[in-house]
C-alpha cells in the first residue's frame, strides 16, 4: 500500500474511532464498485465502516418492463434495434438480446455508428435502445439533432436515460435507508459537474465526495467523508477537480436540455423515480420509438428470486439472495446485476473472495 | 459503462477527430468539447470527448486499463460493451 493510501487508511481508523458508530457509505459508480473490489480496498476498511453499493450501473437499474420493450423490438421485421454491447445480454421476461438472435440487432459504439445504420438502411427503422446516465445521453442528443437535421426520419431512440441526482434523493427519502455519505461517480460528475451534489448535502445532509477511479484517491475520498462526518459537516467535495469542474461540462448539459427533459420514470429496485427520467421533448417526439410504434410503458416482474432490487439500494449484499452464485453466475446470470460487468453482483462473484473476506491489506 | 478513457487527438478536422490511446487509434467526435485542439488529451466516452485531462491523470489511467485488461485475460468471463 502506497503511503498516500495508508495515511488515508489511518485517518479513516481515527476517525471512524471518534465517531464510534458505524458508518455507511455508499458508492453510486459501477466502475467504482469494481475498482474497489479489484484493489481489495474493503478488507482494508476500519471496523465499522461499510460500503454499500448503490444504484450506479445505468444496466442494472433498466427496469424489466424496458428490456422487454427493447425484446418486442427486436423481433419486428422492419426494425434494426441498434445497442450499446452491455445490454445484449440482460434477460428480458423472455430471453436476451442474444437468445433472440435476430439478424436486426446491430452492436454499436457510439451513436454516430446508429446513424450511419439508418443511413444505410432506409428500407428499416433504426431503434437505438438509449440507456445510460448522464455521461452517455449527451450522445444521443448529438444523434437526434442530426437525424432532425439529415431529415434521418428512419431513426429513433427508446430512451431508457436516467438522471443520477434524483435517485440518490430517493434512496435518501425512504426513512429505512442507511445511508451516511456517498462517494461520487467521477465520469458522471465531469459532464454534471460537482456542484450537481449540493441539493443532496444540503436537503438531506449527507456528505458528497466526487472521486476518480485509482485505488488511493478511492481511499482518500472515504477519508475526507469520515472527516465531515466527524466534524459534523455534509458538504460537496470533489477530490477528482483535475477533470471534473464545478459546473460540469456546459455544453454537454446544454444538448442534453435542449433534446430532453426530465420525467418521473421507473427504475429496478427503486420504483418510480420523481425527474428520474429522461424523455425528448415535444418538438423531438417523432423520433421517440414509443411513440412511433405506439408502444405503452410496460410494467413486468422481476426475475423469480432475483434481488437485486434489495442490492441496488443498498438493503442486503449480493450473497444474501438465495441464487448467488448457485442459479446465478455470470454465465448463467438471472437479474442484471450479475450480467453487467458493472453490476454489484458480478463484482461479489469475481472478486468477492479476495476483496472481502480474506482480511488482506 | 460510465467509463471514459484518456486519449490524445491526433487529427482534427471540424469536430471528428481521430484519438490515439496506447497505440489505438478510432474515430470520434468533440462536439461536446469544442474546445478540444489538436494534441490534447482528452476523456472519450461512447465515441465522444467529454472533458480534457493532463498528461498525468492519463498516465495513470493507462496504466490502470493495463492492469485491468491483464486481469481480465486471467478471468472466465467479459460482457464488455461500451467503454
Ligand atoms: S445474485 Fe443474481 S439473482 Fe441474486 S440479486 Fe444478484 S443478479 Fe439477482
């Protein structure tokens, strides 16, 4: 352990003595979740000191209902449904992405590659399955500005965008919750920027600490929590200010507010989330899918047994529910958390051992 | 998948650039970073640059991926999607 990290460590021990109860911070960023595990940094956490995971793979929180939308799309002869890679194999009520094997769904990496899809395609209607927090609608506002200005009307999006704020207040206003702190996402905070966090310390008084993604400034960033809850503040701090500025990156925030806007929305595990949601707003809504194929929201059940309802909030960890590690793996997964890469299950299976349990560092 | 990587831009042209990170090279755009000169190291995230980062906050990113990807060769399983 470097020396910036076993100072953080010490400060948290002292700390979290001070205090002298236990502290509960949750981690709102799936590639936190991984890097934490990865770098075994919870065997290394003082007594008494919890992470918990949150709701921070945008994958793991698309609700049932969408997934099956995206499925019922992917099987109409005259739509290519075009998807980021993480989804092909989320199970839907019935199969994937995947199972579905339809020669129509196209993997892309960037929305520009969905249009050029469209372009080439005008006999089809190109459905980009939109999901992803703030860091990735910006791109598919780019998208539809283009297709408005192509005149592209073979494309449309079936936004799945959610907003982070709004889900952290809702995890805040369930009175159950043990939430102490968050610890921040850092890509997420480079286009909302840092300042996004201040409703959440001042409504709900709970310290926001936007961190990067190495291992030490991990470390330091649950060190500088432990701090304000010591000295009894809940303020917003970034400790990422090399990449994420106050106030985000404006013209990311600008396409975003011009294309869409916020909605009440659904999200796995929370429930329907106030301004959660993103969708186009009216002048765009001939490119929104739902629209143009009159699909209703759907509503559908979990995975029987699955929850990571519980997990996504922060209720239990992984290996409580009964099909970890059993029914599902990450090659047979059963909910969402255990496909994503991302996800707070599939993190406990590869790395659980050694990251938790072995009380190495 | 909020995960963007550190990479240099190495043609320009209007807002499509091509970036190179440890030897790749791809296509992307810098709508959202109109301020994004050639040269400049910048933060990508599904195709497009979102804010630029110095040579040091991309060093150690680099060499973060690189252990990442080692440990991942090492593993049963991958759903990668978009970076
Ligand atoms: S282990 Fe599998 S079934 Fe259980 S909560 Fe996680 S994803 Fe769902």
């Amino acid at each position: 352990m470097s020396d910036r990290a076993e100072a953080a460590r010490r400060r948290m021990v002292r700390d979290c003595e001070a205090l002298g109860r236990p502290v509960r911070i949750m981690e709102v960023c799936g590639t936190h979740t991984v890097a934490i595990f990865r770098s075994g940094i919870r065997a290394s956490l003082p007594k008494g000191l919890t992470l918990l995971s949150g709701p921070g793979c945008p994958v793991c929180v698309t609700e049932q209902g969408y997934i099956d939308t995206v499925l019922e799309l992917a099987q109409r002869d005259d739509v290519i449904l075009a998807t980021y890679g993480d989804m092909i194999r989320v199970p839907g009520t019935a199969g994937s992405l995947e199972t579905v094997n339809r020669p129509g769904v196209r993997v892309v990496l960037s929305t520009d590659d969905a249009l050029a899809l469209a372009r080439e395609r005008p006999d089809k209607t190109v459905v980009f399955a939109a999901v992803g927090f703030e860091t990735t609608t910006p791109a598919t506002a780019v998208a539809v500005g283009q297709a408005a200005q192509e005149g592209l009307d073979n494309f449309c999006i079936l936004s799945g965008h959610k907003r982070v704020v709004p889900a952290m207040a809702a995890l805040l206003s369930d009175a159950t919750n043990r939430i102490d702190a968050f610890l921040c996402p850092g890509h997420v905070s480079v286009i909302i920027g840092s300042e996004a966090y201040r409703p959440i310390a001042q409504r709900f008084g709970r310290s926001c600490v936007v961190a990067g993604f190495e291992p030490v400034l991990i470390l330091e960033a649950m060190a500088a929590i432990c701090r304000q809850l010591v000295e009894g503040r809940a303020e917003v701090e970034s400790l990422y200010a090399a990449v994420v500025r106050p106030e985000g990156n404006p013209r990311a925030m600008e396409l975003i507010d011009r294309y869409f806007e916020p909605c009440d929305g659904p999200w796995r595990g929370l429930g329907r989330i106030p301004e959660g949601s993103l969708r186009l707003r009216a002048e765009y809504e001939r490119f929104d899918a739902r629209r143009r194929f009159g699909l209703e929201e759907r509503v559908a059940p979990e995975p029987a047994g699955c929850r990571c309802a519980d997990v996504l909030c922060g209720r239990i960890e992984p290996v409580a529910c009964g099909l970890f590690g059993s029914r599902c793996t990450p090659d047979t997964p059963v909910g969402p958390c255990m496909v994503s890469s991302e996800g707070a299950c599939s993190a406990w299976y590869k790395y659980g051992r050694r990251g938790g349990r072995d009380g190495a560092g | 998948m909020c995960l963007a990587v550190p990479a240099r831009i190495v043609e320009l042209n209007d807002d499509r650039a091509v970036v190179d990170a440890m030897g790749n090279r791809w296509a992307i755009r810098t709508t959202l970073l109109p301020e994004a000169k050639l040269g400049d190291i910048v933060l990508v995230h599904a195709g497009f640059a979102i804010a630029t980062v110095d040579e040091e906050e991309a060093r150690q990113t680099w060499e973060l991926f690189e252990q990442i990807e080692q440990l991942r060769t090492n593993e049963p399983t991958g759903t990668e999607g978009a970076g």
